[in-house]
C-alpha cells in the first residue's frame, strides 16, 4: 500500500478523533456527510504537461467529489496558466500552484496521483519517474516511443507498486465492451480476425526552420525536448507540430493503434502477449501528418497484417471501414461479426446478434468512465483497466508493426523476449537512445 493511502487512513483517523472531542467545531461535509467528501479521503491531484487534450481529461477529473486539482507543471508558460484558470474556477478560489518543472510536483508528499499529458517522448520517463516517487499515474496515449520503453513502463510500474491508467479510455466506453463481450462469449463463433483502424503508419525527420529561442520561464526547450535528440527551437513544435516526425512520433500505426490495437487485443484475449508475425501485401506505405486528415484522404490504403501464436489474424488498416466513427474496430469468428467505433453505432451478423445490441449514448473520446475505473483504483489498489503490462503490451505490438513497415519486409517476433527473430537490423530499432542527462 502506498505511502499516500496510508497517510489519508491516518488523517481521516484524526479527522474522527477530533469531531469526537470537539464536534461543534467541524462542520458535516468535513466528515463526508450530505454528500460530501471528507478532506482525508480526496485524492489530491498533479498535472504534468496539461494541455488541450489533457485539459479535457482533467475536465472530466473535477467533478469528481474525492479528487481535488492542487497543482500544474508545464514548460510553458501560457499552458500552465491557461490550466490554473481552469482549475480555480471551477473550485471558485485561487489555490493551484503552479511550476515549471515537473520535478516540483514529485516531490510533494501531499500530492496523491499525477496527470501526465506530455507530449510523446516523455510519457515512459514521466510515468516511471511519478511511480518511483510514490504517485498513482493516469497517463495519455501513445505510453511509449519503442519495444524496449514499453517493458521499460510495465517493469517500472510493478516494481514501484503504483496504479497505472493509461488513457487508452474506449476500453471503459460501452459499445467497445460490448463489441469484445461479443467475442468472448463465443457468440461469434470461433474468433478468427480482429481489425484495428490506424493512420498512415511511417514518419520521416526533417528539421523545421530555427527560431529565436523563447526565455526559459516561456517555454523551457531544452526540456521540452527531453530524452529525444536536440534540434533547432521553432514553435510549432510546441504549438502540437511534433506528430509525424521520428524523434518524436511513433507514426499513424501507434497514434490510433495504441487505442485499437489495444482493443484488439483485448478481445483476443491477448493483454499479456503480442503478435509473432508480422507482414504486408504491399510496403510502399505512407507517412503519418501532423494533420492526419491529409494522410486519410490518399487514395492508398495502409495495411499491416499480424497473427498471435494462437492463430488470430490482426489486421491494421486505414481504409474499408463502415463510417461508424474514427477509432474503428471489428472483430470475426466463424459465425459472425461485429464492427463498432466513436460515433457508439454497432453493426453485427448475422441478423440475429442484434438483440445482443444496447443504446449507447457515450462517445469513444470520452474518458469520464475511464478516469472513474482509475480513482477507485486509486481507493482499492487494483489493477486500472488499461494498466501497465496490458498497455505495454498493445505497445509492444504497435511498435513491432512500425519496424517491419519502416524496413519493409515480413518479421517474426518473440512476445516472451521482445525480439525480432534473425533480423538484427530490426532488433537495433526496438530502443533508442535517451540523450543526457534524462534516466530512471
């Protein structure tokens, strides 16, 4: 049990002592009556690198009674002070702390669990970084930049004990469930296929033209960068523009794949293991933009073929699907099939899987659910949904599938020891250097 639980038991013993001497000076809601949540039973929150799609998830934290936003760290300055006026208006007072570096935030013995919404390249070493200091950890997707950082994510995790959420959240939304209900109850049949929708899979690296560099205290570049190789300031790196370039992008098959792919894996009852092959009919594939929507309106379609030792075939693809909403999945045995994706629509067959079907009203980008699972996680120290080994595992796969794309010829994978069989060219690519000074 970590050291955060075991301190909330102790002030919420304390809290009782008092009310039991002195009632007359605390009010119920201290207590947690009438609804409210006792002060030693909230979750006291960081954030880590907060900016739109955080400030999203983070919307969806607040309204929950037992957490409470306390602090912000971001390297710049107009995110971190966007995410304070967020904060303290929806508390209505003035009380979250902001810094600069993350560190600040670790090293708070007040501070329970951490938001992490950086940037790619940071995920795996803020992650493991929060965890060793004793935080709980709901963390955006993709978790990982290459093979060796995703064992790196779920060995840190199990060693230092913490709940791990990875903000993978359509494994919380209802028509993702029940679409892999569906394949494992059988009601499919024989499951034989599972198809994960992702984008242009390859990224390519070209400098962007320098710019002066801003003060530290407005963007810390050399930390924005992090553990990635150093080059040239220009803001629209910082502005979101960093997808689609090597150094800091797993490219389209890891951007939607850590989503579907994990689905996929899920339904196939593979969380604990990954492809041991991996193939194309065509390797002339396109490269992954910033703004996707360009690489979605080729006329090519990308797509990757993989299959589990147990015979399943995984199918990653760009293209053929249903318009059901982006983030697709299907899933097929031998007697029918069911296909679902954002917009919460479901189409089966045959005809009489359709009273399996319920009405759903929650869109897959929501992660109300999904930050739900994790604050009670949080509270009984379970295994999150989308934890560590599972998410490092749909990773693994991800990543498998970006090096064959890169090199452009079939490979066959080893899930037990994360390696390439007879490839050494493709074994170099499954870690990259940290630069200095950045370790765990």
């Amino acid at each position: 049990m970590s050291k955060a639980f075991s301190r909330r038991r102790f002030l919420k013993s304390v809290a009782v002592a008092s009310a039991v001497a002195v009632p007359q000076v605390l009010p119920g809601r201290v207590l947690g009556k009438d609804g409210a949540v006792a002060p030693s039973e909230r979750i006291t929150l960081g954030g880590i690198g907060v900016g739109n799609r955080g400030s999203y998830v983070l919307s969806r934290f607040m309204p929950n009674a037992d957490v409470q936003m306390v602090a912000d760290a971001d390297l710049q300055l107009t995110r971190r002070e966007r995410v304070k006026k967020m904060v303290d208006k929806h508390y209505g007072n003035n009380d979250c702390i902001l810094y600069r570096d993350m560190y600040d935030i670790l090293e708070r013995d007040d501070i329970d669990a951490v938001l992490i919404t950086t940037g790619d390249r940071w995920h795996t070493l803020a992650s493991i970084l929060a965890a060793k200091a004793g935080k709980d950890i709901y963390c955006e997707k993709p978790c990982s930049m290459t093979i060796e950082e995703s064992r790196m994510l779920a060995d840190g995790i199990a060693r230092y004990g913490g709940v791990y959420q990875a903000g993978t959240q359509r494994r919380s939304i209802e028509n993702f469930q029940l679409a892999a209900h569906l394949a494992h109850s059988g009601k499919l049949g024989e499951l034989k296929e599972v198809h994960a929708n992702i984008l242009a899979p390859l990224t390519h690296n070209p400098w962007r033209p320098a710019e002066p560099e801003p003060s530290i205290e407005v963007c810390d570049w050399n930390r924005w960068l992090g553990p990635c190789p150093w080059r040239p300031y220009n803001s629209k790196y910082v502005q979101g523009g960093w997808r689609g370039f090597t150094d800091f992008h797993g490219g389209g098959v890891l951007e939607w794949g850590s989503h579907t792919i994990d689905l996929c894996q899920f339904a196939a009852g593979m969380d604990d293991s990954a492809p041991v092959k991996f193939w194309a009919d065509d390797y002339n594939f396109g490269i992954y933009h910033s703004d996707w929507r360009t690489t979605m309106a080729a006329p090519k379609t990308n797509v990757i073929y993989g299959r589990y030792a147990n015979g399943v075939k995984l199918v990653m693809r760009d293209g053929g699907w249903q318009g059901l909403g982006t983030c697709s999945v299907k899933y097929v045995g031998t007697e029918g099939w069911v296909e679902t994706g954002d917009s919460g629509a479901i189409r089966v067959a045959p005809d009489s899987l359709r009273g399996e079907l319920s009405v759903v009203t929650m869109a897959g980008t929501d992660p109300a659910t999904h930050v739900r699972n994790f604050l009670d996680c949080v509270k009984t120290r379970q295994l999150a949904r989308a934890n560590a080994l599972a998410a490092a595992q749909t990773h693994v796969a991800a990543h498998a599938a970006y090096v064959m794309a890169t090199l452009g010829r079939p490979l066959e994978f080893d899930p037990k020891t994360d390696t390439f069989r007879n490839d050494a060219e493709a074994n170099k690519m499954r870690t990259r250097a940290w630069r200095q000074p950045w370790h765990v």
